[in-house]
C-alpha cells in the first residue's frame, strides 16, 4: 500500500484535494480504479491516478480494494 500511502496518507485519510480512502466500499474502489484505468474518470488527479490503475491486475484490484474497505 506504499503507492497509496505516499499521496493518501499513511491512514488513508487523505489530505487537502487528495480524498479519504479508509473505510470506503470495496466495490467503489473497484469501480473507481477500472474508472482511471479506462479513462472515464476524469479531474485534477486523474492523469496521476491513471498511471497508477494502469498497472494493476484484476488481482491488484481485489487485493487493494479489500484491503482499503478494511481500514477505518
């Protein structure tokens, strides 16, 4: 989770214009990195975030997702 941490704060909770991901829905993650990944989410990180979508497997996403909805 270091790629996370680095931008998303070591609890996930975010900063300033960088959202809160703690506690937030395995689902919406998901959706939200397949999002970046194909380009159809779009704002001020999104180029940043697709960079980072665009590496991950289906695996990396379950993974990260699970782990993201674990935390609070």
């Amino acid at each position: 989770m270091l790629a996370c941490t680095g931008c998303h704060g070591t609890k996930l909770q975010g900063d300033d214009d960088v959202p809160s991901l703690a506690g937030r829905s395995p689902v919406y993650i998901a959706r939200q990195l397949y999002s970046f990944k194909n380009g159809i989410r779009k704002g001020p990180q999104a180029d940043v975030m697709k960079a980072v979508a665009d590496n991950l497997t289906d695996e990396d996403v379950i993974a990260i997702s699970a782990y993201i909805g674990s935390r609070d």
